[in-house]
C-alpha cells in the first residue's frame, strides 16, 4: 500500500485493569494514542504493555485470527483483537473506546479471564466424534460432500468465546450450555458418523441448560468473528429435537407446536391458547398478569379471536407443507 | 414527493395483546399521508418459533405473506421487529436458494400463489426514515416532547443479524451502536437518554420456558432506563412492549428492585409529537400507566 493513504487519528484507549490477587475494585486506565489506519486493536494492546506498562497482560497466540486467544471486548461489543482494525470500531464509536475484557467479572488480570464455565459447558456436549469404529475396517466411512458442508461452518469454530461471553442467558443462568458449546454440539450431531447422537442431544434438550432457554437475540450471531452463525446451529438443534423425539422440556416444545395449531386454526396466533396449551394446569401462574391486561383491554376472548381471510389456503398449506409431527 | 403506500402486515399482537398498536399505526399513517393497504389474508410469522418445529412450513407460510404484498407491488411494511426478521429471513433464504425458492412456490402454487422477491420488506420505522424522512417529521411536530427524557428500547428483531437486516433499509443500522430510534426520539422533539440497555434483549421470547431469565433482561433493561432519568421508554416492537409494559412486577422479583416506567410504542410518540389524541393512541390499554400527557 502507498504510504500516502495511512491516516492517522487521534484515540483514547479507556483500558480495564484490574490484578485479582491484589485489587479490591477493577479501574479503566486511560491511555491517549495516535493510531494509524493500518492497525488493529492488539497493535495497541502490544503498545500499552511495551512502551507504557509492561505489567498490562492479555492474552495472544496466532495474530492470525484462528486461535482465538485475543478475543475481547470493545465498548461491549466482541472483539478479536487480532482481527479488528481500530479505525472502523472508531467509525462506529467514536473517538474514545472502552477495552475490557470478554467477562469482566470473570477477570484474572486486566484482558485475561477465567474461561473456566466456557470449557466445562463444552465438555458436557461431547465435544468430540464418539464413533464404534471396528479395529479393522474393512471399508473405508464415506462421508459425502453434501454431508460435509453440513458441519464446514461449525467446524470453523475458534473457541475464542466472543459468542459465549456476548450471551445474555450465559450472564444470568449458570446452567446454560451457551451458544458456543451449543455449535460444538451441533457439529457432531450433524455428522453422520457420530453414534453419540441422541445422548448428545438429550443433553441439549433439557431445561435450563438447554437450547430451549436460548432468547432468541441474535446477540451470538453478531459476535462471532468466523461468521459461523451460532443461533442457526441452536434452531438445527431445535428441530433435530422434534425429529429424533428427544422431548425433555414440555413447555418449550409444545410453545413452538402451538403456533403450528393456531395457524391451523385462525391464521393468527391466538396469545391466550397458546399460553394455555404450552402451560398446562401451570397456566395459573399467569392470572394475575392476564388479569391486568384483561382490564385493559389486552386479552381477546376465544369466541372474538380474528381470522386470517383466505384461511382455506393457510389450512391447506399447512396439510401439504408440514415435515413434523409432534 | 408522491403519497407513500405500503403493504401493512400487522402481525398478531396487534390484533389481540396491543391493541394500541394498531391505533397508533393508523393514526400516524393518516397524520403523515402514508397509505396503508393492509395484509388481511396473511397469517402469523411463526414468531421465531415455527421454525424450531417446523423450518419448511414456517418458510411456507411466510412467502405467502410477502406473496400478498407482491400482488399489491408494493413493499410490505411490519410493525414488529419479530415479523420482521422472520419476514426478513424468509425472503434472504429464498432470494439466494433457487431450489428452496422452487420447492416453496411448488406448495404455493397449488393455492395460487407465488413468491417471486420483488417485494421489500421493511419495518415501519425504517419505513418512515427512509422514505418519509425524519426531517419532514421534524417540521410537522406540533407538541414537541422537549420536557421528556424518553429512553430508546430497540428490541434484537430490528437489529440484529445486522447484515440481514441491513438489507432491509437504506439507513445503516449498527446493533452495538443503534441511532434510527435516537434520531426519531429527537425529530420529536424529545431529549433521547443513552444507556446500556437499549440495544439489549427483552426476555420476551424465552418467557414461558425460562421465565427467570426472562424477567431478569426485563428488569435490566428497565432499571438501565431509570438509572439515566428516563421519564419513558418507546419501542418499535410490540413484543418488548409487552414484556416491559406489563411484566414490571416480575422483573421487580427477579433483580430484587422495584422498576416500572411507562412505555410507548414508537407509534405512539410520533403521534403525540404530531397532536394525535391519546385516545387515536390507545393510550388507555397500558398497564404501566402512561400518567404523563
């Protein structure tokens, strides 16, 4: 590149810093840096620890994007400090960035975190290929093209973090497996010869820990630096469960069959039937809520639930086009 | 500039749980001279749920909608980030998988339909940003909301996958940085508060089968609002305004603080900024009172 076209710009780096075996409280140290456009965020994180601070510490291995030990966060959002360049993140953040690390309560020094939860829940899905391979084949396991692609993307996995440390429900509920190990899981599911499949799957099924407690925010898919999409493996692991009857969480899995009735039934979701029929007698819980919003008016009646027009059609492509049974 | 019109797709709470909703669209759509033709026959999007169980049928029923709006040939507009992405979604799959596409209208041709793509598909807030323009909403205030500081709530199902959704409008969205709402809530005058939560998740989705999760993000997301003196919240989704408008007292429980705010749908700003009545806005159907106007 001709050395004309580097622009340089003028950044302040509020940096977390924090020593677990000497800090009560973590601090931000702010670090005023020109940047030029050719670098990346662990330019600066190697510029804090070289020529400002040598006690800085953070995590890096490849600088090449692929294993993953640099990710972390800026103004929240996940970073693979390798990968980033800084003028961009300053395009959308302005001039001023925050560097913390991936889980700041999970901090060990500055950048570096206990990844300990992020192992262990990839070590409950089997993170490996559980074949019965007899000693000596006498064919050779042919997977073909197609059955590949359908584990390529999974495969690319770093295990950097970004997707499990951007998780909301990781935040709030230990149990939850997390969209990291969730793409682990689904990366020998999908592969024809895994024969772990349905204990694999069992484990994903459960509640708390598993895909059915996933919000849905697509806050993994944003953060993962390789593209891989971990909520499209979580909604695979979702219907793999309806295929292989691996039903471990009844009102998860009648939550998502209701909408295929209501349609059925009205074209619309009809809220209330639906809240019933995933509940059951627990239904009862939701009184005093639906209670307030039927004074205000927010609770329509079964006998007043509105109909698509046309509900012939839904009703009949519903018949031709439905691939599960529940 | 020619009248705008679009293809209405309401989704189904806007029919049944937020009626107000409903009001609010029709009332500024007439304040603005926008013209909506809406989707009676569509059904629902499956609410990112159909396609747990269901991804073929969810696919099916969709293209039907987006089906409806291409025979008007006019963009199909939602007013639910839900009904948007999976709206959104369909239509991706579709426009890059001519075989799947295939299979699709090979179901939709047997009623009469087809799912050609010519169709946009594009949330009401985007809607009014790109072809409206937030200037002429600007100039058309007639009760600026200058003595409020109204806290902007996203909700995930506009914002992210952002590359997705980034197809569905002209104005880029950053979902670690969002502005569309910022800059709404200021054409109307009002003071936009800036907090962590705004860009954050709801709950909604997971509430029935993991309510203690759910009702955590919820109160996170109303404390985050309170703790930068919002007066109020506003939402493009129906969905986040259920669950911040009236699952208050869950979220209390769940993060151990009482927090309730009232909480309007974006809809429903515009339309007081522009002289709507708060009847026109339902705003009689909260349950966190809106105690304010």
């Amino acid at each position: 590149m001709d050395n004309n076209s580097i622009t340089t710009k003028d950044v302040t780096f509020k940096v977390f810093r924090f020593n677990s075996e000497t800090d009560y409280l973590p601090m931000y140290k702010e670090y005023k840096m020109e940047v030029t456009s050719e670098e990346v965020v662990l330019d600066i994180l190697d510029r804090i620890k070289w020529d400002i601070d040598g006690s800085f510490s953070y995590r890096r291995s490849c600088r090449h994007g692929i294993c993953g030990a640099c990710a972390i966060q800026v103004n929240g959002k996940a970073t693979l400090a390798c990968k980033v360049n800084l003028h961009s993140l300053t395009e959308t953040f302005g001039d001023e960035l925050i560097i913390e690390p991936q889980s700041t309560k999970r901090a060990v020094k500055d950048m570096i975190i206990d990844k300990s939860d992020f192992w262990e829940k990839h070590a409950q899905v089997k993170p490996y290929l559980d074949s019965h391979i007899e000693e000596h084949p006498e064919m050779e396991c042919m997977v073909s093209i197609e059955e590949n692609d359908r584990i390529m993307e999974a495969d690319l996995c770093i295990q950097c973090g970004a997707c499990h440390y951007a998780c909301p429900v990781v935040e709030i509920n230990e149990q939850f497996i997390g969209p990291a190990a969730f793409v682990k899981a689904y990366r020998f599911e999908a592969d024809i010869r895994d024969d772990a499949h349905i204990e694999r799957l069992e484990e994903c099924a459960l509640p708390e820990q598993g895909v059915w407690d996933c919000v849905k925010c697509f806050e993994c898919a944003e953060a993962c630096p390789k593209e891989i999409n971990p909520i499209e493996k979580i909604t695979s692991l979702h219907q793999m469960i309806f295929k292989d009857k691996v039903y471990k969480n009844g009102v998860a899995e009648r939550h998502a069959v209701g909408f295929a009735h209501s349609i059925k039934k009205h074209g619309l979701l009809d809220e209330g039937q639906l809240v019933l029929y995933s509940e059951g007698p627990s239904i009862v819980k939701h009184i005093p809520v639906a209670l307030q919003m039927f004074k205000k008016g927010k609770i329509v009646m079964p006998w007043n639930m509105p109909k698509s027009d046309n509900l012939d059609e839904i009703q009949k492509l519903i018949k031709s086009s439905s691939t599960t049974k529940y | 500039m020619s009248k705008l019109k679009y293809a209405l797709f309401t989704g189904c709470t806007a029919k049944e749980s937020t009626p107000e909703q409903m009001m609010s669209t029709m009332a500024v759509a007439k304040k603005l001279d926008i013209e909506l033709i809406e989707l009676t026959e569509a059904s629902c999007c499956g609410a990112s749920h159909l396609q747990d169980y269901d991804d073929f049928l969810s696919l099916v029923l969709n293209a039907r909608n987006i089906a409806y709006a291409e025979k008007h040939g006019l963009t199909m507009v939602t007013i639910c980030n839900t009904c948007q992405l999976n709206t959104a979604m369909t239509k991706h799959r579709l426009d890059n998988n001519a075989e799947l596409k295939a299979r699709v209208n090979e179901k939709l041709g047997e009623v009469g339909l087809e799912y050609k793509g010519t169709s946009l598909v594009t949330h009401f807030l985007y809607a009014i940003i790109d072809d409206f323009g937030l200037d002429k909403i600007k100039e058309m205030v007639v009760k600026p909301l200058s003595q409020f500081n109204i806290a902007p709530f996203y909700g995930c199902h506009n914002i992210r996958p952002s590359e997705l959704q980034n197809e569905s409008h002209k104005t880029p969205e950053n979902p670690y940085n969002p502005t569309s709402l910022d800059d709404l809530i200021i054409a109307c005058g009002g003071q936009n508060v800036d907090y962590d939560e705004k860009n954050k998740c709801c709950g909604f989705h997971a509430e029935l089968q993991a309510p203690k999760t759910a009702a955590t993000l919820t109160g996170n997301a109303i404390a985050g609002a309170m703790d930068q003196n919002a007066d109020w919240m506003v939402t493009p989704c129906p969905l986040c305004h259920l669950k911040l408008d009236t699952q208050y007292h869950h979220a209390s429980v769940a993060i151990g603080r009482e927090v309730k705010l009232p909480v309007l749908h974006m809809q429903q700003m515009i339309g007081l900024a522009l002289g709507c009545s708060t009847e026109e806005l339902g705003l009689k159907h909260h349950v966190s009172e809106v105690d304010f106007v």
